[in-house]
C-alpha cells in the first residue's frame, strides 16, 4: 500500500503496524475455521487448498513487508547517521 499523501513517517509505521496484527488476526481466524471443519495440519505447514487461508496469508506477507519498509523509514528519519 505505501505511505499516503500526508502522512508522516510515525503515522505510517503505526499504521502499518496496525495492519500487520490485523492481518495476523484474520489469518488465525481463518486457520481456526479450517480447525473447526476438521481440517488438521502441523503448525508449520501451509493447508494450499483453501483460497481463504491462502489470501489470508497472502495479506500477512504484504502487511508484514509494509511494516518492515515503514520501519526502515523510520529508523533512517530517527537516525540519519545509520543510513549513511
């Protein structure tokens, strides 16, 4: 998604954080309603069969690159020096 016109880079970065445990939740929830028609995998494993776990999942991985990028942003606003 990136950074919105206005926006700071806190603003962002909170927002981005804000997103990533969204997502973080709507993925549990999709793996507890798989559970709960009784589909039964590890933990570490990736059910490919259902769409929504896979677009919930999907939604993590982009919320989670936006968290990093927004970061880094930070970190480079907050500490010029570390960026070189």
């Amino acid at each position: 998604m990136g950074r919105t016109l206005g926006e700071t880079t806190e603003q962002w970065s909170f927002r981005a954080n804000s997103d990533y445990l969204d997502a973080w939740t709507a993925l549990r929830v999709a793996s507890s309603v798989l559970r709960g028609a009784g589909w039964r995998f590890p933990d570490s494993s990736y059910p490919l069969l259902d769409e929504s776990y896979d677009q919930a999942m999907d939604a993590l991985d982009a919320a989670d690159q936006e968290r990093i990028e927004a970061l880094n942003a930070l970190d480079r606003e907050r500490h010029p020096i570390w960026s070189g």
